[in-house]
C-alpha cells in the first residue's frame, strides 16, 4: 500500500506493543548521538527526530459515535482501536 507522507512507520493494535517501545528507545538513542556530535558542527544542525501516534477508529469501534459530525479533528488516543506511528523530523 502507498502512503503520501514518508514519514509512516506502521501500524498498532495496542498503545503497549512491543515495536512502539523499541522504536521510541532507538529515536532517543538517534537523537543523543546527533545532539552529541553534529553539536560540535557550528555550520550544520542535528536531525532530530520525533515518534507521533494518530488513533483510527475502525468500523465497529463504539466510539465512532463521538467523531460522527467531526471528519476534521484527530481522533483522541484513548478511543482509537488502531494506531499509525509516525517518525517526523523536528523543526
């Protein structure tokens, strides 16, 4: 399937999934080694990154209700049945 952003990870179950925690572990360790060592580089800035969580409804979700008249808006995590996870860069 094709996205039209890049900055798409993949795609949860469960905010506690193993592979949210591995890779906000590894972003945290990316941006320590940049902030470390491109620091000393006055002519070049760090890539620092970020982990964003956007919820999905899904059909059957019970929650659907809420968002029925609200097609605008970001779906709050605690009533999402899905997760994407993002890695963005920071400005």
């Amino acid at each position: 399937m094709k996205h039209k952003t890049n900055a798409y990870a993949f795609t949860i179950t469960s905010l506690e999934d193993s592979k949210l925690s591995k890779l906000r572990e590894d972003i945290k360790l990316h941006n320590k080694i940049e902030k470390k060592f491109v620091s000393d580089d006055k002519y070049s800035k760090p890539s620092i990154l970020r982990v964003c969580v956007k919820a999905r409804l899904g059909k059957n979700n019970p929650n659907r209700a809420l968002y029925k008249f609200d097609w605008g808006n970001s779906v709050k995590l605690e009533h999402g049945s899905r997760f994407d996870v993002y890695v963005q860069n920071r400005r």
